[in-house]
C-alpha cells in the first residue's frame, strides 16, 4: 500500500509541471521520489491534491447530467444556485441519520438545492426508492423522502404508510413504481455510482468533491463553499 501511495504521489508531483518542473531542476522521477521519502510531512497534502485530480476525472463526464435530478426529486430550493447530490438509500441507517443535519442546510441556505438521487442497495429497499420516484412525479417527493424514513425500514406496510402521510395518488403512484421510467431512473443512478466509485450511502457530490458516508453537515457546507 506504501508502494502504490509513494507511486501515486510522484505521478502527480510529476503531473503538475508535466515534465516541466522537476526537468527544469535537473530532478528526475527518482530524485523526485528521495525527495518525498526525504520529506514525509507534504505525504498528506499530497494525497489530498491526488484524490481530487481523480474525482474530477470521475465526474467530468457525468457532473451536469448527475446534478440533474429525476423531475421532483429536490429537497430544497428547486432553482437552488448551490447543488448538493446525495445518493440515498430507506434501508440505510446512516442515510436516516443524515437527515436532521441536511434539513438544517437547507433551512439556513435559502440557495441550497439538494438533488436526491434513489440508489437502492440494501435488500427491501428497491419499492421504496420506485416509489420516492413516483411521488417526484405527484409533487410530493419531500413529504414522501421524510415520511418513509420515519416509518423505519422499508416494507409493504411501511412503504403504504409513507405514500398515505404524502398524499399520494396510491394507484397513480404503483402504476408508475412499476414503469420503465423508473426502472431506467435506477440503473441510471447505479451508473453514476459506480463510475464515482461509491461504495455505499450515503454519498454525496458536493461541488468538485465526492464525500463518502455519514458526515457533519458542516463538511458539506464547507464543500459546497470551496467551490462558490
């Protein structure tokens, strides 16, 4: 692991100037690489550079089309100038217990646009995220995205409980659950997760960055603002 670290580091060391700056020295890739075992403390800033070199690589060719959402399915400010991507699964705790701190984004950032994006891995969960898209459709994904992971894990029972605290149409919203709209929806998003390199939920897209798992709310707040 040190290896490949100490390999990626001088990649990009050598990335930066292209041949450039370390030619123009007189220090090739070996000198460059004594140099980084001679200098341990820059390690994690340089780790940090090459991991965000890779997720703009990621996401050049999907970041305006990830931060499109599925039509109604924002949390937020729908004409939001800041967008937030989060892929979201009901039968994720961690998913839940981001909640709280999201909605408090978005109470104190009136430009904040959340683009909720239905990624359903764990076993149960697909009907629920079927059915997050077809309250999308009716207008009602906010009520829906809350009630459904208030109701607890995703079953028949909880799923209809949810679509009743929203409001939906029931028979309008199984109808299109079952649709190859929304079957085309998830397979799109599992795309994008794969290709980000997403191991799980949450996980967000947060201007140029792609964050992993439960974090503060402040972690995203700062992303977002580095990139404003």
């Amino acid at each position: 692991m040190k290896n490949h670290l100490i390999t990626a580091l001088i990649a990009l060391v050598g990335g930066f100037a292209g041949a450039g700056l370390w030619s123009a020295s007189g220090l090739g890739h070996a000198k460059t690489r004594e140099y980084l075992l001679a200098n341990p403390q820059i390690l994690p800033e340089l780790a940090d550079a090459y991991q965000r070199s890779e997720t703009q690589d990621r996401l050049a060719g999907v970041s305006d089309e990830v931060r499109t959402p599925f039509p109604g399915a924002v949390l937020g400010n729908p004409e939001g100038s800041k967008v937030l991507v989060k892929f979201t699964d009901y039968g994720c705790t961690y998913c839940r217990q981001s909640i709280a701190g999201l909605d408090e984004l978005i109470a104190k950032d009136p430009e904040l646009k959340v683009v909720v994006r239905e990624w359903p891995i764990f076993d149960g969960s697909e009907q629920a995220a079927r059915m997050a898209l077809a309250a999308a459709r009716q207008g009602r994904f906010a009520a829906f995205y809350h009630a459904m992971f208030e109701q607890g894990p995703p079953s028949e029972a909880t799923i209809a409980r949810a679509a009743s605290i929203a409001g939906l149409d029931l028979e309008t919203a199984q109808a299109f659950a079952a649709s190859d709209e929304a079957t085309a929806e998830l397979a799109r998003n599992m795309a994008y997760a794969q290709r980000l390199q997403f191991s799980g939920t949450p996980s967000w897209i947060a201007g140029d960055q792609t964050i992993e798992g439960l974090v503060p709310a402040e972690r995203l707040a700062e992303a977002l603002e580095e990139n404003g």
